[in-house]
C-alpha cells in the first residue's frame, strides 16, 4: 500500500515527505523565487512572473533535507522546458562515467535493456548505447525531439501510465536497469 503522506499536494508542505514527520527546522530560506529553466518569450517580458517561496528545511526524526513548498509539476516541466545536459560538458562527462559504471557493476551487455526516466536529451542513456546496449527513455517534455534526433529512442510520456505502456511497448520484455533523473522529487503521486 502507497503511503497516503507521500502524495504529496501542491503547495506548502508542513510534514517530512518521507517519515511525515511535523519536526521540520528550517535551514535555507531564500525568499520568493521565479521557476528556473522557465525562459520568457520576448512577449512575457513585461507580464508578471509567478514567485514561489523556496525553504530548504530539514526533518529532526529522519534527517531528510527538503524544500516545504510543491509547485505543480506541469508547471515546471512544460512542453518547452530547456533543460539539456547534453551541452554541459562536466555533466555529458558525469553521465558517460555513471553509464560505463553501472555496466561494469551490473556486468551489461549486447541484449540488456536500459530505461531511464526523466531521460531529458539523452545524454545519460547515449553512454549505454554506445555499449550495443537497448535504450529507452521516457521524457515529459518537448525535449525528447533531440534525443531522438542524436538517435536515443525517446517516448514522450506525460505521467506515469503512459510511461508504463512506451516501457512494455518495447522488446525485451526484460528491464536490466531502470533509472530516474530526479523524477521522485517531481511526481508526487506514483499511483
Ligand atoms: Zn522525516
């Protein structure tokens, strides 16, 4: 059974998302802040943006650091969110390290199957393929385009369900590895 207190509603946050817990201290507070990775258009320029406040708090019974405020996901990752490790080079470079490590550790192979969610431009599967390794990502936004085109078989998937049926849509059946990139701090209802 899903525990109730890890759904968690938009808004202020007043438990430990993990232990629910009510023995938060805050820590970091730095104000009212705009959604990050949200670019304006050059018509947005002159309206009002939306502020939301950004708290780092940190929970006494289970020691998890976390922010007391959810803004609504399809908020933050609209169709035209930019975010792309792709044209980092310290994080095409972390991710090609974490790639080659998960394979020695899990001793990949020809045939294995690597899904990863919140897979962005597919920056981090690209170090698997590489290997002759299948791949799969699953991304929300309009980013997956570029994945696609640099050859990383992406589906776009806007919740959960869908990302299930492009995940069993695909052979083999068999998952050798399924990853998230900061997905669990997004998806607040996993149901
Ligand atoms: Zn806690």
């Amino acid at each position: 059974m899903y525990p109730e207190h890890h759904i968690i509603k938009n808004g202020h946050i007043d438990k430990c998302q993990i232990c629910n817990s009510n023995k938060l201290n805050l820590i970091l507070d730095l104000g009212q802040q705009r959604l990050c990775d949200t670019l304006l258009t050059k018509e947005m320029l002159d309206q009002q943006e939306t502020k939301y406040p950004l708290r780092m708090v940190w929970c006494e019974e289970c020691s998890l650091a976390q922010i007391d405020y959810c803004v609504d996901g399809n908020l933050v990752y609209h169709p035209d969110y930019p975010y792309r490790p792709g044209i980092t080079k310290e994080l095409v470079e972390y991710q090609n390290c974490m790639s080659k490590s998960l394979i020695s550790k899990y001793n990949l192979k020809q045939g294995n199957f690597v899904v990863v969610l919140g897979s962005n431009d597919g920056t981090l599967l690209t170090g698997f393929k590489e290997y002759g390794i299948k791949v799969l990502g699953v991304e929300p936004t309009n980013i997956e385009k570029i994945a696609n085109q640099n050859g990383i078989d992406c589906a776009t998937a806007p919740n959960i369900q869908s990302a299930i049926k492009a995940i069993s849509s695909k052979e083999p059946k068999c998952l050798s590895i399924i990853g998230s990139l900061y997905t669990a701090g997004r998806v607040l209802n996993l149901n």
